[in-house]
C-alpha cells in the first residue's frame, strides 16, 4: 500500500480503526509489525483507550481457554462429549498468548503481571447427573494436550482445599463435583488495551480520542470517507483511508449499516447487558483464589454461565460474581436509547422479527433477570458462597454486549453467540460483530481480518506472523512437542510460571 499525500480539503490516510478498544489495538499492533510504513488513524469518541467493553470493570477478564467453560462442551445424543468448540478456542487463545508473549519480548510493552496471571480454572456442578456429565468431560479432554493438567474430584474434602469459600457451610447431601486445571489466566484487557495503545503512539500512529465517526461512505476513486465529529472542538472533519476496520463494540452495527455493502445487509443486533457482583470486603477475597463456572440455567444465554472469580483490579485481588443479564436498548454502555430501534432497517426487519419470535425463553430469561432483587441475586451468589453476607457484596454495571442476529441454514432469525467479521468483497473495509469468546481471541479474529481483507500480502507476512506466533497456520494439538515448548516459553516471558509455582 502507498502512502498518499495529505489534500488540503481531506486528510488522507492508509488505515482507519475505528474504536480504540482491545479489538483495533490488536489490529494496529499486528499492522505495525508487518507494514510499518503504512499511516494509520485512530478514532475513539470516549477520552481515553478501552473504556467500553474493553475496561476490566465491563468484562469478567477470563483468558477464555475453554479450560472451565461447560457450554463450550456438549453431550451428543449418544452420551459422549463433544469437544471441537473447547479445542478451537484453546488453539485461538494459544494464539494471543504467544502474540502478547511477543510483544513483551520485544520490549513493546512491559509488566506483562499489569494485564495477565495465573489462576486456577474450575468447572462445578451439583447434582448427580450433572456429575456424571462432568466426569466424562474431565475424560474426554484431560487425554488432549491441550487441556494436560485437568484434574476432576467429587471429594468434599479435596473440594474444600480447591475452594474453602464454595464449600463452607454446604449443608445439601447433593453430588458435587468440580475439575481444575492451574494454568488459566486473569486478563486485564483494559490494561492491555492501554499498554497497546501506549505502543501504538509510540510508533506514530495518531490516535484521536473524543472523536466520533458519523458516518462512513465509499468514493469514486475507491477509498473509504469518514465523517468525524470532534466532540470537544466541536467541528466536522473528513478523513479518507484505504481500508477502515470497524473495530466500535457496540457500536459496530450501526456504522457497517452507513457503509451499505452488500455485506451488511439482512443483519440485526440484540443487546445484552450485564451486572457483576463484587465484593468490597478484601479477607472474603483473600479466602477464594480461582475461576469457577458453573451451569447455565435453563434459558438463559451462554454467556450468562454464573462464576465466581478471583480478579486482580486496580492492583487489588477481588472476587466478582454473575454476570447477571439484562436489556437496555443501548448498544454501547455509554450508548443511546435510540440504538436498537434505530439499527432496525427495512433490509432486516424480517430478520429481527423472525429472531423475535424464536427467542421467546431468552426474552423470558431476560425480563426475570431485570426484576431480579438485590436479594435475588444475592441467593444467586449463596449457591457459589453458601455463607455470603450481603453487606460484603456491591453490584457493578458491565458493559453491554450485542449478540448478532442474522439469516443462517438454521433458519431466518437466527441468534448468533459468538464473534463475527464482516468485510467487503474487495477487502477494504471490515467490521467486527458479537461479543463472544472476545478479547480472549482478539489475535485469532484479527489475523482473520487481516486474511480477508490483505490477501495479496499474506505470503510476504507470513514469515513476521511466524516469528511473532510460531503456532500460526499449525493445530497445537497435533504437534504436542511444540505445545509444550510454546507453553513453556510463554508463562516464562509472561511471568505465569514463577506466579503459578508461588501460589501452591
Ligand atoms: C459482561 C461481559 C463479560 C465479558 N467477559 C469476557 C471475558 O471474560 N473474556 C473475554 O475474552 N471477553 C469477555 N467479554 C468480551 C470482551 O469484553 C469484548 O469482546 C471486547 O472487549 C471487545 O473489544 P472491542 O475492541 O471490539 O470493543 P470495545 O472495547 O467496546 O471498544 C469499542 C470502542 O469503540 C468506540 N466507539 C463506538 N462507536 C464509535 C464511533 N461511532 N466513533 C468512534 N468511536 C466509537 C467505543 O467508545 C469503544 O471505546 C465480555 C464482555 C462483556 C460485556
């Protein structure tokens, strides 16, 4: 790509990430890796990096491995367990650690222990049946290089040394059973965000905060023009790029929407907030040191799975609990009420109607979740904690997550949970939908970008993607030995050995 000549009338540029969330830092990172000449512009209508969904108060900060999650394993009509999600997803964090691992090595960001640590993931469940489940999932993954390290026990006694909170004061006679596994990560995507940012600037890409795009429309010569207002200078300016990564949260729909490509058609958005509990009392804290998911009850979305997690905010060790959903029409916590009905076009409204009709339980799940009472939520936590006091507990506000609603082979309407890249046929522009497995994968979904949108550049990449991830284009599960190198070398430059050999 060349670099254009600044007009006096347009500022012209190479690339545009909108959003300065983890998603656009990615991004950027990777591109000034492997194209530093290109100019690349940033524009973020809040004041500073990772504030939306990003920010470590808005997510739940698991280093999502599929190492404790139970809906990313499920049981096949015959009785065994299917485990291609778990798998995928591990392969896709496997990649993040070893870019992330990179750029510490290199120097371009520090204190790696400011955004990642170790911590124990754990999966329990109740109920004999529910055992009986998470037994044949500890054996279904525990032979898979992968997830080496599982343990499983349905022994009160071993549970109380894994999780003395959980288990103090249980009185119920009811099987429970729970696996662990010690290398799973807290991730402080706020703070990497940030880091990412800081290094970003540092190679001089201009990054414009308190600017808002409005709109997004294609010129005649081919390039991408954006409408920018700046907020606290309060003018409009025009900004013209090559290629334009959607990277807005939230707020992406609405700008793939302005795009009008034939891409972004017959695709809805349905929010989803979310409330986390926390505890405020830091002895409580010091008693629980691990990630716990449990069950999803019946109806409600896969990422409403409760947990109780051991994170490190702000410096601090605390203990959050939910997520507990929601709806507000807003697509951005710091969004409008207006955005669900305004991203309603005659191009999916069927879509959205259709997606109506089907999801009668998720309304249902969500309308008994907003009237829930603090005292609701708080018999919620005593399931995890049966000793839970609720002076000991506060609620938090997460960030809003919209899930993608479009027509599949499963049927017009159809509720998507995972993450979505949508592109121009001719790679010019690409948006990022949905919200799940998320940051987490950040690395795997952006190199997808970059796959779909620089086809003709990926073979002189390829040999810079391989020196930063060496696992790049191989299944770490087929190739054991380099798994085990790759792992090593990572928790060594990220500092998760020495802290996971220190907490035991
Ligand atoms: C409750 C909850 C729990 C989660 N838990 C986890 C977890 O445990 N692990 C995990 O890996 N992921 C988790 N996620 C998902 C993860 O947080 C997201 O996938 C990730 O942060 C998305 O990053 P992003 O850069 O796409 O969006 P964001 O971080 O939301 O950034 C988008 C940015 O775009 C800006 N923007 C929006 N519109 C405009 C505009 N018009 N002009 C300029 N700027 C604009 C916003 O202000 C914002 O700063 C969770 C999410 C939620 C909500």
């Amino acid at each position: 790509m060349r670099r254009v000549i600044m007009s006096s009338t347009e500022k012209k540029t190479d690339v545009i990430l909108i959003g300065a969330g983890v998603m656009s830092a990615t991004l950027g990172s990777l591109l000034k890796a492997l194209a530093p000449e290109w100019e690349i512009k940033v524009f973020e209508k809040l004041a500073k990096p990772g504030e939306e969904s990003s920010n470590e108060w808005n997510n739940a900060g698991t280093g999502h491995a599929a190492l404790c999650e139970l809906n990313y394993t499920s049981e096949k009509p015959d009785g065994s367990i299917d485990i291609s999600k778990a798998i995928k997803i591990n392969e896709q964090f496997q990649l993040s650690r070893q870019f992330w691992s990179y750029l510490v090595k290199s120097n371009l960001i520090r204190n790696p222990e400011d955004f990642i640590m170790p911590i124990p993931h754990m999966s329990l469940v109740q109920g004999e049946k529910n055992v009986a489940f998470l037994k044949k999932r500890f054996e279904a993954l525990s032979n898979n290089p992968l997830f080496q390290g599982m343990e499983f026990s349905d022994d009160p006694e071993k549970l109380k040394e894994w999780i003395p909170l959980i288990m103090e004061g249980r009185t119920s006679g009811e099987p429970i059973a729970a696996t662990k596994i010690d290398s799973g990560t807290d991730v402080n995507f706020g703070a990497l965000t940030r880091m990412l940012f800081d290094h970003l600037k540092s190679q001089n890409v201009e990054i414009n905060y308190k600017h808002r795009i409005k709109d997004i429309k294609r010129t005649s010569d081919g390039l991408w023009k954006l409408k920018v207002h700046d907020i606290e200078g309060g003018q409009t300016e025009y900004h013209t790029a090559k290629f334009v990564f959607i990277g807005a949260g939230g707020g992406s729909l609405p700008l793939l929407q302005k795009t009008g490509i034939p891409e972004s058609k017959r695709i809805g958005g349905f929010p989803v907030s979310g409330l986390f509990m926390v505890c405020n009392k830091p002895e409580v804290a010091a008693q629980h040191h691990a990630k716990v998911y449990g069950k999803a009850k019946v109806g409600a979305p896969p990422m409403s799975v409760p947990h109780l997690d051991t994170r490190y905010i702000e410096g601090q060790k605390t203990l959050l609990f939910g997520p507990f959903a929601g709806f507000s029409p807003k697509f951005l916590k710091t969004g409008s009420n207006f955005d669900l009905i305004g991203s309603v076009k005659p191009n999916n409204v069927l879509t959205m109607l259709a997606a109506g009709v089907k999801e009668m339980a998720l309304t249902k799940y969500l309308i008994q979740q907003v009237l829930l009472s603090n005292e609701k939520r708080m018999e919620e936590l005593r399931e995890f904690i049966p000793n839970a006091k609720s002076e000991d507990w506060d609620i938090v506000v997460a960030g809003q997550r919209v899930q993608v609603i479009k027509d599949t082979e499963a049927g017009r309407g159809t509720l998507q949970f995972g993450t979505e890249v949508v592109s121009a046929a001719d790679g010019s522009i690409a948006a990022l939908l949905g919200a799940s497995p998320g940051a987490s994968t950040a690395v795997h979904v952006m190199l997808e970008v970059l796959n779909r949108c620089f086809p003709q550049q990926m073979n002189a990449w390829e040999p810079k993607i391989k020196e930063m991830i060496p696992s790049y284009g191989l299944s770490l599960m087929d190739h054991p030995e380099l798994l085990q190198e790759i792992h090593t070398a990572t928790s060594q430059t990220l500092g998760l050995s020495e802290k996971e050999l220190a907490y035991h």
